[in-house]
C-alpha cells in the first residue's frame, strides 16, 4: 500500500493463518469483486477540508473543549473534605495526615479520587488521539489529493490501513477529510442529500428524510452563521458529531450562496 520500505508491507488480509491465505490465492476468478472493491477505495482520492482544520487548530491551540475536545490538562484530585486541600501523602505514613484519625473519610475520598484517575487515564489517550490526528492533517493539508490503502479481515470487512486520520476514524478525523474531486449540485434531489447529511450529524437520524429537509430549512439561518463565524456562533459543538455538522454546514452555506 505505501511506496516507501520504512514501513513494512502487509497483507490484503489480517490474519496469521498461512493456508487460509494459500486458499485466497488459490481462488484468483473469485477474489476479482473483492481487488476491485478494495481497489475502488484505494483509488478514492482525497484531501484535508481546510477550514475545519483551521477551527480545529484554534480550538486547540486556546485549550477550548465545549464538549468537543478532550482536555489538555489532567483533572485535579478532589480535595481533602478536612482540611480543604488537595491531599499531600506523607512518605513515612503513606497517606494524607487528615486521614489518620478517619479511616471512613479516607475510603470516602479514595472513591472519588478512583473516579478522577479512571478520567484522567482516558483523557491522555484521548489527548494523543487528536495531536496525531491534527499532525497528520497539518502535513497532508496542502496535497491536491490523499490516498488510504485498505485491509480487510478474515470476514470480508475493509479497514483503512492508516490510523488515526482516516474516512473510518472518529468524529475529528471524518471531519477533516472531504473527497477532493468535487461534484456539483444540480438539482433538488442531490441538494435534499445533503440536507439528509447534515440534519444526520446533527442527531436527527432517526427521523424520516423529509422532517431531516425540513429540519435544516428550519434552521438554515444558524447553518449559515455557523459557517460564516463558527469561533462566535458555536451551535455546532451542541450536535451529536461536532466537526462532521461544521463540516457540512461549510458545504450548505455554500450551496445557498451559489
């Protein structure tokens, strides 16, 4: 999948079973549908969607989350309910000296502090996710087109072989990325698609395809700030898929401006 012997090659298939592998390549005619549908993906060229990478950046670069985020910083434990400070372990006694003479409150403060490590620890993998997300958009940011080499599992399902930035990734990493051959808007039924798209990253997916067109007439006013000045009308962090919605709200503005 990658031109370069730094990274090393990998098999069409993820698994360590050498005969099923042996079948697959014994079974050329029948895998034919399955190189061109991998192949059709790995030919899908795309690119980074600049302005949501530009409001990305900003957001992380000022530490705002709203929800959208994970935080830069860790949580602080909870504070001593003694003494109103954040516990400071003895090293002779191995704990807090408030908690010498209450073993209750002690049990009573563990319990909470569990609960702000358990966030903490999923914030730093939350927190690597996004820096390499946002890496690897800064470095492929200014190529015309983009290219995912695909896997697929003993099933039969495609997995892009790139991590973390990819059309499959979480909510960030589909927002950043758009097909970077464009097609035009010509009639009301492709415009009504991608009013479906857009009420869908808002969260109105379980309505029909008519109250999701109509949704977004509705709102179209706040669809078209957003995209106008999203650092100022932040409505958009408020949707079930932040930066997909921002995303999408980019495209709608332009389509009733044109």
């Amino acid at each position: 999948g990658y031109h370069t012997p730094f990274i090393p090659k990998t098999c069409i298939i993820k698994t360590n079973d050498p005969e099923y592998i042996q079948t697959l390549r014994n079974s050329v005619e029948a895998m034919q549908p399955v190189y061109q549908a991998v192949n059709a993906a790995q030919k899908t060229p795309w690119r980074i969607n600049k302005k949501v990478l530009d409001v990305l950046s900003e957001f992380w670069t000022n530490s705002l989350t709203l929800g959208v985020l994970p935080a830069q910083e860790d949580e602080e434990l909870p504070r001593c309910p003694v003494c109103g400070q954040i516990p400071v372990i003895d090293k002779k006694t191995q704990t807090h000296s408030c908690f010498l003479a209450d073993e209750h409150t002690l049990k009573a403060w563990k319990k909470q502090a569990i609960f702000t490590h358990e966030r903490n620890a999923k914030n730093v993998s939350k927190r690597l996710q996004i820096h390499r997300i946002l890496w690897a958009a800064d470095k492929m940011k200014n190529y015309e087109s983009i290219y995912f080499p695909y896997q697929l599992d003993f099933r039969g399902r495609m997995y892009a072989v790139a991590q973390y930035l990819n059309p499959q990734g979480c909510d960030v990493a589909k927002g950043l990325l758009e097909f970077s051959e464009a097609k035009p808007i010509t009639d009301e039924k492709a415009a009504n698609w991608l009013a479906i798209h857009t009420a869908n990253t808002w969260g109105e997916d379980k309505k029909s395809f008519a109250e999701r067109i109509q949704w977004v007439k509705d709102n179209q006013e706040m669809i078209v700030a957003i995209a106008a000045d999203p650092m100022e009308n932040r409505e958009w962090t408020k949707a079930d898929s932040p930066w997909c919605f921002l995303a999408s709200c980019f495209e709608w503005a332009n389509f009733v401006k044109e």
